[in-house]
C-alpha cells in the first residue's frame, strides 16, 4: 500500500506560478521579490511589526541568541519536552541550558520555571518557550514571570504557525519569535525559518547578522561576524504561495483532530487546548493508558506501511545533556513513555484515518 506519512508537505497553491516567475526574472540567489513578499505575508498574518526570513527555524532561534548578546556561560532556561533543534542554538553560542518540565498543558510548567530561576546557579539570561505540536503554552504567566525577572522571552514556534492565545499569534509575545517551514511543517517551503520581533532595531541587527554582518557599503567590508542564514527567492516563492492556504490547512489539521478524538478518545488522551487558545493542531498526539502500549501500536502501523512516532524524548534524557541542569517532576518522561504522534496529514482522506484508527483499536 501507498505509504502515510505523518506530515508530508501538501503544494496545492499557486507555488508552481510563483516559481515560473522567480525563473522569468532570473532571480534565484537569496533574497529578492518573493522573499520580501514572504516576510510581509507573515507580518500581516502574525501582526509582528518585523520578518526576517532565513534558512530554517534552528537559524532564527541562533540568530535570536546572537542579536541579545548571549555568551559563554550565560544561562538560558528551556522546555524540555522539544525537539533538539530548540536547543542546539544554545551550543552554538556556547552557553548553559537548564531543562524545565512541563505541566497537564504538556507545555513548560510556569511553576517549575519560578523554581529554576531560584534555584540557578547566577540570573539566567534567556528563555527558551516551545509551543509543543502547534499547541500554546501558558503565555499570560510566562509572560509575567520573565518581566518580572527580567528575562528575554524567545518562543520557539517552531511548530506553531497558526496557533493563538488571547487572540495573539503564537510567536509574537516573546521579544523575538521563530519559526519552520520545514517540509513536515503545517506550510512549507521544503526548508527554511522566519524570525519574528516587535522591536524592529532588533530585527534590523538579526538581519545584520544573518547576512555575513556585510557593512552597508560598496566594497566588502566586515567589523563583526555574522552567518549565511538567508532564505532563497525561489523558496520565498513557494512561502508566499503557502501562506494563502494557511487558514484551509489550519481546519485540515483540526479536522483530522476531531475526527481522531470521536473515535479514539476512550483510549488516548489527547493534547490538550488552553481555553483561551487555538492550536494548529500540526500533530494530532496523545497518551495512552499504560507504558509501553505506544509501541506496540507504532510497530503495528508500520507494519501497514503508516508512519507513525513517540512523542519527544526530553532533552534531559539525552545523552549529550547528560551533566545539564534540570528541574524536573517526572511529566514529560511519564507522556514520552506512553506517547504517539499519528499521522496528521492535512490532506489525508478520511478513508486513510479510518484505517489508522481501526489498527489502533485493534492493538490497544
């Protein structure tokens, strides 16, 4: 049978008439028409006041780190319940993370984030927030706590495009945003990111960064270094054509929510929404009732040529964090383990879900 992905990319816009017109002009290199058009579509979707479109998701959380002046032996807060590339950034610039569980939201747990900044070895400098599987975090009291310490809050949207809270898009509360178009994600541009502010002076030194930290003169000249982080105009383009689509894709993605909550939800508890809030829904993810169960139903749908995955191993349990700090209660470990993320597809027919759900009944 034709293999179900859990997220494949869905082009059905006008991606293919943006490209023809990108290879009309010539324009291939970074930069040019349809990035700018990429970044003023997002701006006007998320209402941040500044877009800067790069190369991917790990770029702007990086660039974000760089622009704030984080350095070596700086602290900087994270959720542990992500994926790694909400971390790495933290590497690059060689400072130290420490691990924050999560709550019943399945998102960092603001209670435990008052305990790290307590108990921290010196004032951590940053936060690192996931909005995990396009779902919101607790952002009225994040918010709150990271004023109150005086705390850069960075949010790591990765997942999250088209999510809400308050009625704000998710990546416009922290001082910087990020965002992924990879090929999984809810719209895609094959590869590539998009950092988001409302400080636009900051933006302007993130761009700055982004493009080799080149002097705004005629000759090459260079007092900093910097990175080569921007994003293709072809990929600008297939940007701008997803961006139209991405109300449609948002329904798609909660319609296959729905549909697996009716008929799966006396087995799996599935993410929950805060109720302010509205999720993209870019995986449909839930728990089930013992350890180990999760398995046994991912090796079930593969065996029928259907991917499916655990939910994230924490950061805290990876072997590269081995020595990190971490304050922990035991969440994320008890939802890793009894986890699954099924296929979410937004353009999966129900005929598709219908068998995932059957093979799901029938090994539980």
């Amino acid at each position: 049978m034709q293999r179900v992905f859990l997220s494949p990319p869905n082009m059905s816009g006008r991606e293919q008439e943006y490209i023809a017109k990108v290879f009309e002009s010539n324009y291939i290199a970074p930069l040019g028409e349809y990035v700018d058009k990429f970044e003023q579509s997002v701006k006007d979707y998320t209402k941040a006041r500044s877009a800067l479109a790069l190369s991917s998701g790990t770029s702007a959380l990086h660039l974000a780190l760089r622009t704030l002046g984080i350095k070596q032996d700086d602290i900087v807060l994270a959720s542990t319940f992500t994926f790694i590339a909400s971390i790495v950034p933290i590497l690059y610039e060689k400072a130290t993370p420490i691990f924050i569980d999560s709550d019943e939201s399945w998102n960092l747990s603001p209670a435990l984030l008052k305990k790290a900044i307590k108990t921290a070895p010196k004032k951590p400098k940053a936060l690192f927030v996931t909005h995990l599987y396009g779902q919101a975090a607790k952002m009225k009291e994040i918010c709150e706590i990271c004023q109150n310490e005086g705390i850069s809050l960075i949010e790591d949207a990765a997942e999250a495009l088209g999510g809400f809270y308050d009625g704000k898009a998710l990546g416009t509360f922290g001082i910087f945003g990020a965002l992924s178009f990879n090929g999984n994600k809810i719209i895609t541009t094959s590869g590539g990111g998009m950092l988001l502010s409302q400080d636009e002076n900051l933006l302007a030194k993130a761009r700055y960064y982004s493009t080799q930290a080149r002097e705004p003169l005629l000759h090459y000249e260079h007092k900093d270094y910097g990175y080569n982080y921007r994003l293709s105009n072809v990929l600008g383009a297939i940007g701008v054509a997803q961006m139209e689509v991405l109300e449609k894709r948002v329904e798609q993605k909660r319609r296959v929510f729905e549909l697996y909550q009716k008929e799966l939800g006396d087995i799996l508890d599935f993410m929950p929404e805060l109720a302010n809030s509205r999720g993209n829904r870019w995986l449909s993810t839930g728990l089930f009732k013992e350890k180990g169960t999760n398995l046994k139903v991912i090796k079930a749908l593969a065996d029928e040529n259907i991917e499916s995955r655990p939910l994230w191993n924490p950061m805290h349990l990876q072997p590269l964090f081995k020595d990190a700090l971490s304050v922990l209660d035991g969440t994320s470990e008890e939802m890793f383990s009894k986890g699954i993320c099924l296929p979410s597809g937004s353009d999966m027919s129900e005929e598709t879900q219908e068998r995932v759900i059957k093979i799901v009944k029938e090994n539980v």
